[in-house]
C-alpha cells in the first residue's frame, strides 16, 4: 500500500452503448443488462469498502433511475458521460450543450447534485472538439476525464500531458484535466489504466504502472464498465478490431479487478483530487 490514494471510476453504461457503429436509436434491440451489472459493480466495490466515481450516460439516467439512486445512496460519486455516447467531434457546440445540460438535470433530479465531473465518450476530446472545454466549464462542470495522452485507432492526444493538469481556453475558462494513468516505456506512454488494455493484459502490466506513477507522487487513475465482469452477454457480430477489444477477457476481469483493489487504495475522483462534491 502506498500513502497516495488512486482513483476509481466506472463508465457507466450498458454493454452495447460503447459501440460508435449503433445509434441510440437501435439500442432497443439489445438486451438490457445494466441493472444487474450495476448490483455487481456496486458488490464489488463495498466487498472492498471502496468509494468510486461513476460516470453516468444520460439515456441510463432516464431509463434506470433506480440504479443512479442506488450508487448515490451508497456514497459514491455521480459524473457524467454525456447522452447518446456520441463522440463529442461529431456532435455540435449547440448539441453537446443540449446533451450535458440534460444529463446533468436528470442526475441532479435523481440525486440532488450536479455533477462536477465528465467523461467524453470514447475519450473524444480531441483537437477537434477542443471547443467542448468551454461548454463543459459553462454548465458548472470542474473536471474532465477524458484525453488519453496515447496513440489509438478511436481517440487520444500523443503529446497531452499524462497526470492532473488545468487546461486553460482562449475564452478564459478553465478546467483540470484528469487524465486515465498511462505508464512511461522507453518513449511511450502505455494505456494501463483500464478497459481493453486491462482485460488484454496480464494483471501485472497495471500494476506496475500504476507503482511508476505512485513512485512519481502522482495517484493512478483506473476506469471500468459494469460490462467487463459480465461474461454472459449476448455475443454479436462486430467488425473484428471491436469484438477483440469488447469481448477479451471478460471472464478473468473480476479476477484481476480484486487483485488491483487489493493492491492500491481508491477512492473517487473529486476526494483523490480535492473537488468538493
Ligand atoms: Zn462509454
């Protein structure tokens, strides 16, 4: 154990909400699993007596309130995920407005609280959508999750910094950045902070990152789905690159997970970083 606490979050949303190649509107056909893998998660985290932030999508906000009740009830953090999982370059200043202003009102009708944190589906804050820095910091919001400073096919910002930073507009607003922890390789920054990479690699990759950067006096910060301990989702077609990163390691997720709870101290996000919530 280290005297540094590390966070942990947790994407929240359904198995088949991650997929940029299904509209909101086609999520209908799949089979809702978000309640029990919600009941799952939230087992998992007070078995280790664990607080994490959850960012929650705010179509799962509407539709499952009892669910956001139930994190809330039990102490942890509610965040923000946007609405329809649309990347955030793909949507317009006016529409990601529209889909964060609703998101927050749901959580906080749900809750009594607005949400402080965001989580860019996808980390979809990209040079492209630089703008939504603005439109984060003028809906109330302090921090934002959501530039991976690495190279992937979907998302990322190679030369971003990699710990807790504030990012700075031409507007004048500001807002911390609290990127998911990668790890330093040669010259590389290595994603060890969750989701794919996690289920992909074997356990002691993240643990090693995770001891670099606390060796470096900065906290690890670990992401999740409820998705990723559930190994009896439906399967489905999907362009390969998609269904190696959804469906590997589902089955050993759970175990790994207890392993990194074990390991390091969590908490949510607003408590590692100092936010009021
Ligand atoms: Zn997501």
């Amino acid at each position: 154990m280290n005297d540094i606490k590390c966070a942990f979050s947790i994407d929240f949303e359904d198995w088949y909400q991650g997929f940029e190649i299904f509209p909101m509107e086609s999520w209908r056909n799949y089979e809702p699993r978000i309640e029990r893998n919600c009941l799952k998660t939230l087992e998992l985290l007070s078995d280790f007596n664990v607080k994490a932030t959850f960012f929650v999508l705010g179509y799962i906000a509407d539709k499952y309130p009892q669910s956001v009740e139930a994190i809330h009830k039990e102490g942890h953090e509610i965040g923000a995920h946007g609405y329809s999982h649309t990347q955030i370059f793909k949507l317009s200043p006016e529409k990601f407005n529209e889909e964060i202003r609703r998101t927050g009102n749901t959580i906080a009708d749900i809750t009594g609280k607005r949400p402080i944190g965001f989580r860019a589906p996808i980390f979809s804050m990209v040079k492209d959508s630089w703008w939504a820095i603005d439109v984060l910091v003028e809906n109330g919001f302090k921090y934002d999750s959501s530039i991976l400073p690495t190279f992937n096919y979907r998302y990322g910002i190679v030369a971003a910094e990699r710990f807790c930073n504030e990012i700075k507009t031409e507007r004048g607003n500001s807002i911390i950045e609290i990127p998911v922890t990668t790890a330093k390789f040669l010259n590389l920054n290595i994603p060890v902070g969750g989701g794919a990479y996690f289920r992909i690699w074997p356990y002691n990759v993240t643990r090693w990152g995770f001891r670099q950067v606390l060796k470096n006096g900065q906290p690890g910060v670990f992401y999740m789905h409820p998705w990723e301990i559930d190994a009896g989702q439906p399967r489905i077609k999907l362009p390969p690159r998609l269904y190696l990163t959804h469906y590997t390691g589902l089955d050993t997720t759970e175990r790994k997970l207890k392993k990194l709870l074990t390991d390091f101290d969590f908490s949510t996000m607003a408590d590692v970083f100092g936010f009021e919530y």
